[in-house]
C-alpha cells in the first residue's frame, strides 16, 4: 500500500493543475498575454480579484502551485523509492 503514495500525490497534483488551469481560463479566457497569471498575481493579474465584486471568485495561483508542488513532489518519492 504504501508504494502507491508517490502515484496517489502525482496524481493529486495532476488533478490540481488541470483544476488551476480551468480556473485559469474561466478568469482569463484563452489570452496568452495572462499565462504567467497561472503562477503569478501581480499587475494585471491582481483584476482577477474583481470577480469577488460580482459574487465569483477571483483566479488564486496558489491551486497551481500546491498542484505543481505535489507533482513533483510524486514524482521525485518515486524516482527514489522512498515509499
């Protein structure tokens, strides 16, 4: 059981970007002058708040993050054979 943990996290993370991104463009739309708003919020990328004014919610880069973190961090565990 515990060999599956690298695959459970990886998977966690894959599960999390692919979340960030859809987020992501459902604030941004497909304009790929706001991809770095993926992992950024500064300049244009704090508007993304705005959409707390109008009861959404506002792109946070910290789903990607979290999800980037956790893919890596499968993927070494299971480069290592610590589980």
């Amino acid at each position: 059981m515990l060999g599956k943990i690298p695959q459970l996290i990886t998977l966690v993370g894959v599960v999390l970007l692919v979340a960030a991104v859809i987020w992501w463009q459902q604030t941004f739309g497909f304009d790929v002058d706001n991809i770095k708003c993926l992992g950024v919020k500064d300049g244009i990328c704090r508007l993304s708040s705005i959409g707390k004014v109008f009861g959404g919610a506002g792109y946070n880069p910290l789903l990607f993050w979290i999800g980037l973190g956790c893919l890596v961090g499968g993927t070494v565990l299971k480069k290592l054979k610590i589980f």
